[in-house]
C-alpha cells in the first residue's frame, strides 16, 4: 500500500489524487495539511481524509506517509519537492515540474540521488489516447513529417489569481504553454528547438498568452498557441504533418470527457475516439506502479529538464525574465 499526504487543500487535488485513489486499489491518502488549518479541516472532512497535519513539513516528517502530492503554486514546487526527498518521500509533483530549468535539474539530481521516484504529473500522458497519437505520428504512415502544431488555450480571467502572479512563476507558457510544448515533444521528429516566441501581456512580467515557433532537426517546423485569456478562448487540439496525410487531435489534454483523433493518409480519412479510464487514475497507478514495483514512467525528472529548458528559451526568445529568478 502507498500512503500519500497531500501538501495544500489545492482545488487540482480531488480531482488529480483524491477520487482517482478510490478507483486504485494500492493506494491510500492519509494526510492533508495547508497554511489555513481549519481549511485542512474542512478539505480533510469534504474528500474523507483521516488526518489534518499542523504544516507541509509535518506531512513530510509522518512515518505513515511514503509520498507526497505537491499541488503548489509553481513558484514553491521545487522547494517543497527538495524537502520532501529529503525526507525520504516519494513525490507526485503538478505540473510545471519547477519554476526554471536550473531548478529542474537540482530537483533531477536529487531524486537520483535519493534513489526515491519523483514524477511530473502530466496526467494525460498516461491515457491511451497519449500512446495511440505518439505510434501514428512516429509509424512512419504519415509519411516524412513536415509540422506539428498544438494549442491549449481556456479563459482565466480572474486575473488575482496566482496563475497571473509573477512572484509565484505565473504565466501562461507555465500553466497552459506546457502542455501543448510537452505535445511537441511527444510527437515531433526530435527535440524541438525554439526560434520565436511572442507573448501577450497582462502585466510587464506576466504573459496572458504565448506564441511560438519552434524548429526539428531535419527542417520540421513547430508551433505552439497558449492562453489563459486571448481571443481564443478555447482550443485543445493538436495536428500532425507528413507529405502523406496528416493527424489531428480533438482534447489530447482530458480525453476522458470526449476526444476524437482523425487520421488522412493518401487521401483516406478515419475518424476514432479512443476510450479510457480518467487520466489522473492513469497515472497514480503509473505512479504506485513506479514507487512500488519500480516500472517505468515517463515524466520523469530528466524530461522534465527538457521542458523546463525550452521554456526558459521562450521567454528568453519573448523578452521575458525566466521564473523563480
């Protein structure tokens, strides 16, 4: 059995930990604290968590928790993931893995050197839609590849909330952009590399929205639409080009609620949807099956390097600051 604690009341837990550890049965959530106790009280209570812990660093100190979820502000996910292998805990870590890519490989350092599993929580990695877009766009069907694009843009226009606050690695490249880039990174010839970037501002550090243009080796081309508020106010998709069809994608971000993959080679076209359970309980057993039995996954910290790399490079590139520096 793997006992998790979650560090914060987050809104992302019950749907990223709480109700998917209903449905697996090796694991067990066992603690919740947050900087508000009667908030842990009240999560604690709502999602029948058993016990309210007095501080984050009370859940990493319990001998009855072997792991820990960090849905944190991005700005603290590098700093408490530290912590937690410190202490000796497994970590499931939401997405964006740090606030920067110097972050990420200290954080990479230490998991390897801990020997513990610290894995990025981009759930929909873990679906099957995830596996059945990667075969197609590397099967060869397509033909040689000639461009991949991917989008994820939702309105957000709450703008208090931390996702616009600088100070806490807030941004749209860090909380939309890095699901489409991790896209790229799926379906793409090679490693992508970042030519242009331009932002939309909400406040002189913060973007509201990101537009890249990104390179393969051999002359592919990517591009790349993030928005948490834009005049897109909702796109998920994600295409494929090859000089013998193409592949697009509807929602690779939760297929769960409804995705459809249409798939155009020499002049055929199908149409499928690909069926499964939710994301997230996809990937706690991926990450039960990794703390316990030592199976492969993979968000692992080396990819999230990876990532992380790239977005420094877009800001870079938009003539932004990095975050967390």
């Amino acid at each position: 059995m793997l006992r998790i604690g979650i560090l914060g009341a987050a809104k992302i837990a019950p749907p990223a930990l709480v109700r998917p550890a209903r449905a697996v049965a090796e694991v067990e959530v066992t603690a919740v604290a947050a900087r508000d106790p009667g908030r842990a009280d009240a999560f604690a209570r709502k999602h029948g968590i058993p016990r309210t812990l007095a501080s984050y660093q009370a859940v990493l100190d319990d001998p009855d928790v072997d792991a820990v979820y960090n849905p944190l502000p991005n700005g603290l996910h590098a700093e408490w993931t530290l912590k937690a292998l410190a202490a000796g805990k497994h970590v499931l870590c939401e997405k964006p893995f740090t606030a920067n890519a110097a972050q990420a490989r200290t954080v990479a350092e230490a998991a390897k050197a801990a020997g513990l599993v610290v894995m990025e929580a981009f759930h929909y990695r873990y679906h099957p839609l995830a596996e059945r877009m990667r075969s197609i766009a590397h099967s060869g069907e397509l033909g040689t590849i000639r461009s991949v694009s991917a989008s994820l843009c939702f309105p957000l226009p709450k703008f208090s909330d931390i996702r616009y606050d600088y100070s806490l690695a807030g941004g749209a490249m860090m909380d939309a952009g890095v699901y489409p880039l991790t896209c790229l990174r799926l379906l793409g010839p090679s490693e992508p590399h970042v030519v242009t970037a331009r932002a939309k501002l909400r406040s002189p550090q913060v973007d509201r929205a990101m537009s890249v243009e990104l390179g393969y080796e051999g002359g592919a081309t990517g591009h790349l639409e993030a928005s948490m508020w834009s005049s897109k106010l909702l796109q998920i998709r994600a295409r494929v080009k090859g000089d013998r069809g193409e592949l697009k994608v509807f929602n690779f971000v939760a297929p769960h609620l409804r995705n459809r993959l249409t798939l155009t080679v020499d002049g055929r076209t199908t149409r499928e949807r690909v069926p499964g359970d939710p994301t997230y309980t996809y990937q706690l057993r991926a990450f039960a099956g990794a703390v316990l039995r030592g199976e492969p996954f993979p968000t692992t910290p080396e990819d999230a390097v990876q990532t992380m790399s790239l977005v420094d490079d877009i800001y870079t590139a938009a003539g932004l600051p990095l975050r967390g520096v």
